[in-house]
C-alpha cells in the first residue's frame, strides 16, 4: 500500500480509538488511555504496521512539540498563590509524594542492575533519571474518573495540585538530570521565560480579541523554547516560566495593580484543551507500539508502577493525618498515581536525544505508564468502596453540634392544690356572704341637638347646584424652523438628527 495512504488511515485510526475510548470511559469508567496503548500495541508488534524504526526518525520532533504543549498546560494549571495559601497541603504531599517515588524507583532500577536484569552501565544518575520520568503522578488520567464517580471536592482539588506539583518537578528534575551543566544555564533559561511571559502578559488583552490567541501563544512559545536552546539553556525551563505567569495571570495583575485583571480566557483554554486531546491519543498510541520484544525491561517497568503505589502511601499519611478535612479520603488519594503524558513525553525525549541508543528504557517507560494505569483502574473503584462504608470512627471524630437554643414556654396554668384526706373530715366553716355592690349613679338625659342657624344667601351669589367654568386651553403658536432644536441621543445605535425636541 502507499505510504501516504497507511499513514492516513494509521492517523483515523488513532483519533477514533481516541474518540472511542473517551465513550467507553463515560460508560464503564475504564480509563482510555489503555486502549490507545492497546491500540498501538495492535499497530507496532502484533501487526507490524507501525514499527519502531519506522517511528523512530520522527520521535524528537514530535517529542519537542509535545514537550512544549505539555509544560504549557502543567505551568498553566500551578496557581502559586493556591499552593502558598489554602492548598499547602497539596504542594506538601506532591513534593513528598514526587521524592518518595523517584527514590524508590532509581533503587529498585539499580537493584535490577546488580541482578542483570537492565544493562551494565546503568548508573546512578541514569536511575536517577527514570525515577523523575516516572515520578509525578498524571491528573489528565484520574481526575476524570475522580469527578465521575464524584469524590469529595476537596480531594479532588488535592489530588489535581498535588499532580501539577509533581509533574512540574518531574520536568524540572528530568532536564536538570539529562542536561548537565552550570546552574547559571538552567536558571537563565527559567528567568528568560519569566521576562517573557511578562511581556506577554501586556499583550493578552489585545491577543485575545482576536480568534487565532492560541496560535500566536503557542507560536511564541515555540520561538523561545528555540531561541533559549541556541543560547545554551533548557528550553523546557523557559516555556515552564511563562507558563507560570500565564497561568498565574489574574493574581499577578492584582498585585500589579492594573485595571484590568488578565486571564487566559476560555477560547485559549478550549483551543488548548483539543490540541492536547490530539497529542494525547497519539502519544499514546506510540507508546503502545513499545509494548513488545524484548519484554524484559516492559515486566520491569510493571513492577516499578506497584512501586510507585507503594512509595506514596507514607506521604499521603503524613499528609492526611489527624485533623486533615480530606483524612476520609485516603484510600482515594492512595489511588491517585497513574502516570500519563509527562512520563511518556519526558521519556521519549530521554532515548531519542538524552540517552540514545539504551534498549531498556522505552520499555520501562511504556510498561510503567500502561500498568499504572491498569493498576489505578482496578484500586480506584475499591477505594471508593471504602470510602463509602467507613464508619464514622475511622473517618474522624464527629463535629460538634452546637446546642438548640431553647424554646419559650408558655406559662403553665395555676393548679390548686390538691384535697388532702384530712380535709375531708374537717368541720366546714361558714363562708361569710360577699357584701352588697352600691347602685350606679343615673346618668342625666343629654340636651336634644338642635341645628345651627343657616344665615341667608346674599341674592347676588350664584346657586350651590352651578359648577365653576373650566378654563379654557391655551394653544401655543406653531413653531418656526429656527427655533427647532436638535437633541443628541442617549442611544449610540442612532444616528445625529433622528430625534427633535420643540
């Protein structure tokens, strides 16, 4: 067949696997992502359609791209002032949560090493690496099966911070792990893209008025990641400090004092949303072409994802001890650690331009992410079992409820006292008779009214039965054309002249 035309159907193909398993997930809550990865699996090894050597040419363009559009949208979504304020606790369980996990999985890699399970000259800055590939957890996966099956809001709120904690770390120790070199670089590269999502933060106002705001955001975002890269910095830290600011736009120009508060605006926001849904079901596709031979290092990668649900439950306890509003939610936020887009991403770009040539890490990569998610889709409903049978003592102590203020009582009726037996052997005493009411004084006869006089009506009066005339009207003169006057109208929608005033 012609190339063209198995690329064009392997394109359909992909967005209606796509399109499918967001249906599938509304009816069944199963995640979609494990059909994208089933469907590249059916693409790459089992039919040989999508090879990886056919694949492998375009993987750093298409990993750049995705790079870019992904830190957006985590830069995006990390509110500082939630994270500083209300929300501590989601910043507090993402760091620990992203520390734990990628210490546990660089020390399970390096045990594989010492056991010959992954190749030789595996060290420990390569483990390192892995572990913050796989380190943050992907709320792209499970908050919409949080909202789905609508879990408390307030852990929902958690686990969404916490994710956008983790995955930005995850990016930030990836490349500070794959790119080696003087803090001064990386730094630059941050406070680069910090002056330039300043800049930029002018212009949105004006950028948004029109219909192509995305496009020219993305467009220059994409200019800087190139335009940091040729200088000798990380490109992925300077889109990550303007998608800071962008995302913190409203309380940045609050404490700037503008006149206007600035945001992104829902039109970016939908056109961003389609543009990762589009990235999403390909990536995932392409990871799923890396389930295959040798399996190995996929077997791995599934035995680092039950370490990755192991490694975060301390945090999650320290986190949501007692006196924590979101203790009854544990079990869900135990719950919430797949790995998405980040991880597939950060690893693309790790074996075709970070460490090229290792044959272990796609298939730790992809094995981790598809078995986090199978593994999320099989904790998460029992979790939410549990949360709904606790009782009441394992979720906390109950709240104190403040006493009924009482009600007025009407006043009882007097009773009189009750007969005793004594009283009914008593001699009765005479009761002596009320003494006589005096008679009423009469009341003299009022005096007969008599109608005042009417003195006589003078003659020259007019009678009592005639009405006063009324006046008659005073009919103005017609006016001239000079003394017209034209009155400028309140409504802008018309025009001068339309509307006189005499």
């Amino acid at each position: 067949m012609d190339p063209v035309a198995v690329f064009l159907l392997s394109a359909a193909g992909i967005l209606l696997v796509g399109a499918l398993g967001e249906l599938v997930f509304r009816r069944t809550g199963f995640p979609d992502v494990l059909w994208l990865m089933l469907g590249g699996f059916c693409l790459g090894p089992w039919l040989g359609v999508a090879t990886p050597s056919a694949l492998d040419p375009a993987v750093p363009y298409f990993a750049s791209l995705a790079l870019a559009v992904v830190v957006f949208e985590t830069g995006s979504r990390c509110r500082i002032a939630e994270l500083a304020g209300p929300h501590r606790r989601a910043a507090v369980l993402g760091i620990l949560a992203f520390a734990s996990s990628v210490l546990a999985v660089a020390a399970v890699a390096m045990l594989a090493v010492t056991m010959h399970w992954l190749p030789a000259d595996w060290d420990w800055r390569r483990a390192l690496l892995l572990g913050a590939i796989l380190g943050g957890a992907s709320s792209t996966v499970f908050l919409p099966a949080l909202l789905r099956a609508r879990v408390d809001l307030k852990a929902a709120s958690v686990a969404s911070l916490e994710s956008a904690t983790g995955e930005t770390l995850a990016i930030v120790a990836a490349c500070a792990l794959a790119v080696p070199g003087p803090v001064r670089a990386f730094g630059s590269a941050l406070a680069i893209g910090i002056i330039a999502g300043l800049v930029w933060l002018l212009f949105l106002k004006t950028v948004r008025a029109t219909n192509h705001a995305y496009s020219i955001t993305l467009g220059l975002l994409l200019c800087l990641s190139v335009g940091v890269e040729r200088a000798g910095g990380v490109p992925a830290m300077a889109v990550l400090g303007a998608a800071l600011v962008l995302g913190n736009a409203p309380a940045i120009s609050r404490g700037l004092k503008l006149n206007d508060v600035l945001d992104l605006g829902e039109d970016v926001r939908g056109y961003h949303s389609q543009l990762a849904f589009l990235i999403k079901a390909f990536f995932f596709v392409f990871l799923g072409t890396r389930l295959g031979p040798p399996w190995g290092p996929v077997a791995i990668g599934a035995g680092l994802a039950v370490v990755a649900l192991a490694a975060r439950r301390p945090a999650v306890a320290l986190v949501t001890g007692e006196g924590s509003p979101v203790a009854a939610s544990r079990p869900v936020l135990n719950a919430c650690m797949p790995r998405g887009l980040v991880a597939g991403v950060l690893g693309a770009l790790a074996w075709s331009r970070w460490v090229p040539g290792d044959p272990a890490l796609p298939g730790l990569v992809a094995g981790c992410v598809f078995a986090s998610v199978a593994l999320f889709a099989v904790v998460f409903p029992l979790s939410t079992r549990a949360v709904e049978t606790a009782p009441s003592s394992a979720i906390g102590p109950a709240p104190a409820v403040a006493a009924p203020s009482p009600l007025p009582v009407a006043p009882s009726p007097v009773v009189p006292p009750p007969v005793m037996a004594e009283d009914l052997w008593a001699t009765p005493v005479p009761t002596p008779p009320p003494p006589p009411r005096p008679a009423p004084a009469p009341v003299p006869p009022a005096p007969a009214w008599v109608p005042p006089a009417i003195p006589p009506r003078p003659p020259s009066m007019a009678p009592l039965t005639a009405r006063p005339a009324a006046p008659k009207p005073v009919v103005s003169a017609p006016a001239r054309p000079e003394e017209i006057i034209a009155v400028a109208p309140a409504d802008p929608d018309i025009k001068p002249g339309s509307g006189f005033r005499w």
